[in-house]
C-alpha cells in the first residue's frame, strides 16, 4: 500500500517552528503545507520559505482548512492550551511544543478535549525519541551498572542582558527558566526514576518576575536523590550524569542532533557513543512518530504517552509551588 504523505499545518511561526520545518521537509511522508500567523506577511514570508501551499493571517482558519491532517503547536507555553483545544475541536491531530501547557489543569483540559473528539496529542518532547536516551534507558535495565543512586542534571546560557519583552521574559506567556528548559532535567529524573516523594526547589526571578534560575532536589525512597539546576543567567550547556552502583552513564548534548553518551564502571571510560548526524534529527523523530501514530489510528504516542506529559507537568507544578514560582492569573 501507497504511503500517506500528511499535511502538515503550522501554527504559529516563530523561531522553533522553523526549524520544525527544516526537519519536517527531510521526511518523505510529510509535506508543509499550511501556516497560520496572527500576521499576514510573517505567514506568507513563512510558507514562501518552506513551500508551503497555504497561509492564513490568523490560525481558526488553519484548523478550518479540511486539507490539514495534523497541526504543530509552536505558540508560547501560555498559549498551548487554547491553541491546542482549537485544533481538537476541529478534528485537528496535534503535536505541540513542550511545555505542554502552564499547570495541570490545562493538560487535563486538554487531554479530555482529545479523548472526547477521539484525536491524536502528542507533547513535542524530543528527548525519549533520541538514540542516546533509548541506549542509557537499554543499560539501566539490563542492571549492568546495578541500581541507580543519584543523577544529576542541567541546562543552562547565558544570553543576557535580556530584552524583557522576549517570550522567554513574560511570566504571563511562562517564561522562565523551568518551563522553557529546567524541565529536560526534571523529564530524566523521571524517565530514569519515576516520580519523587519528596521535592525541594528555589528559584532566583529576574526583574520581570519570572525564575531566571532554579534549583531542584528530589528524594525517593532506599536514600535516592537527584539535583537539578536551570538557568538564563549561568552558561553550563546540557548535561545529565547517572550515578549506578558499579559505574555513570553521562548524557551530553549541544543540540538535538549532537548528542553522546559515556559509559563508566568503576570510574574508568569503557564506551563512548556519539551521534552527530544529521540523521539523528530531533524534531523530526517526533514528526516521525506522530504520522506513524496517525498510520496506526492511535490517540496517543507509546514513546510520549499522556502519562509522561502528565506526570511531568504535575512534577513541574509541585516544583512551582516550593519554589514560589508564579504565572499571573493562571494558578
Ligand atoms: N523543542 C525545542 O527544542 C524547543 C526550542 C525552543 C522553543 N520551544 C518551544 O516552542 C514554543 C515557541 O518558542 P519559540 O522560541 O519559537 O518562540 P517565538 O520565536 O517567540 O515564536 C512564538 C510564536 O508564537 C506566536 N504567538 C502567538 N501569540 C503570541 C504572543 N501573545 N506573544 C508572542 N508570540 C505569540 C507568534 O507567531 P505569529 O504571531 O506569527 O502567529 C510567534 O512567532 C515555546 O513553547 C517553547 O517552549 C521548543
């Protein structure tokens, strides 16, 4: 049988979305096809770039489009939830950025809204999609290195100083360091050990109150912790350490397609993976996995599942609460 090549719709053309598209067009069974824009010429600008056949200046009329089989979300966090239930009540699958919404209670909303219209939602997560993550993921189980006892993780720049009408400064569109990056660390404490008992955290907030820096501890139980940092304001990169009982795996990326992973035991290297290919990709494999989903008739992704997102969006709420860290008129 003839593979379906899908109609991609855009929602939101900004800065990610067009790397999206970058990926999107390495792939043989998916085209861009539409975009949606609150303006009229970033919209044609956007579909002239990436061949797209269709822009609308507003983004009802990108869900109305009866040719859209599936929508990428890439407004701000703030904005997910109602972009996300525009496309699922109109039938629209959706794929839509981390974070997947500002607290629980949207993703709940969210997630009822799909149920209920029977369509496809998928956190645009590319984390649990990369080789390296399956690979660490392959030898925790095997128990090769034995039981987990503490991971350390992080992800951090340093861009500043900052223009404070950026998206990444506007507490009201989720700004901040924990929703925009804190919670790739936050997702592999939970990828590695599940949900904590017990959750420490500190923000620092930048003058437009949103946290610019945040420090995290978990505790599980047999005396298991993890230590997470985020930040806008330290130029740490991205990094996750596991520490095993016999040995460290050590998670390294610098982009979505140049990651590696070190195998330790006993403190010495013996096994260092890297993939630096362009066929790794990263937004891709997501793309990837929903048209897959969609090919399947399944609602949801076994490699991001609603369970994950909701689990990692009810850790990142009780993070927010130890932390004071606050979005105006939304908790
Ligand atoms: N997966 C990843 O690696 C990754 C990396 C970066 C960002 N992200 C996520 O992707 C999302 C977008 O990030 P970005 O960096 O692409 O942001 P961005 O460059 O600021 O683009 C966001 C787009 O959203 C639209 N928008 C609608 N209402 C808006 C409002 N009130 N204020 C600002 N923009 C509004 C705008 O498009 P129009 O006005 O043209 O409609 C804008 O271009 C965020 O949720 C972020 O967490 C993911």
């Amino acid at each position: 049988m003839e593979k379906k090549v899908y109609n991609w719709g855009i929602l939101a053309p900004g800065n990610i979305a067009r790397k999206f598209a970058t990926e999107l067009q390495q792939l043989d069974n998916a085209r861009v096809y539409a975009v949606g824009s609150r303006n009229a010429d970033r919209s044609k600008e956007f579909a002239d770039a990436f061949g797209a056949e269709r822009h609308y200046d507003n983004y009802e009329d990108l869900v109305s489009d009866p040719d859209v089989d599936i929508i990428y979300i890439a407004s701000p966090h703030g904005l997910h939830a109602e972009h996300a239930l525009l496309c699922l009540n109109h039938q629209k699958p959706v794929l839509c950025e981390k974070a997947l919404a500002l607290n629980q209670n949207e993703v709940d909303k969210m997630m009822a809204c799909a149920s209920k219209n029977g369509v496809f939602l998928m956190e645009a997560f590319f984390t649990p999609h990369q080789p390296s993550y399956k690979e660490a993921k392959r030898i925790i189980e095997s128990g090769e290195l034995g039981k987990v006892k503490y991971i350390q993780g992080w992800f951090g720049f340093n861009k500043s100083p900052y223009d404070n009408s950026l998206r990444l400064m506007n507490p009201k569109l989720g700004g901040g360091a924990l929703l925009d990056i804190g919670l790739y660390p936050v997702f592999d404490a939970l990828y590695f050990l599940g949900e904590p008992d017990h959750v420490v955290a500190k923000a620092d907030f930048a003058e437009t109150g949103v946290d610019q820096s945040v420090s995290i501890r978990f505790a599980y139980p047999d005396g298991v912790t993890t230590s997470i940092f985020a930040s806008f304001v330290a130029a740490s990169g991205v990094g996750t350490d596991i520490f095993c009982e016999f040995g460290t795996l050590r998670l390294r990326r610098t982009s979505a397609v140049n990651q590696s992973l070190v195998i330790e035991k006993q403190g010495s290297e013996i096994k260092r993976n890297s993939w630096d290919d362009q066929a790794v990709g990263g937004m891709k494999l997501e793309a990837a996995e929903a048209m897959k989903c969609l090919d399947e008739k399944r609602l949801e992704s076994e490699i991001m599942p609603h369970s994950m997102s909701l689990s990692l969006i009810k850790t990142l709420d009780l993070i927010r609460r130890r932390a004071e860290i606050k979005y105006p008129e939304r908790d």
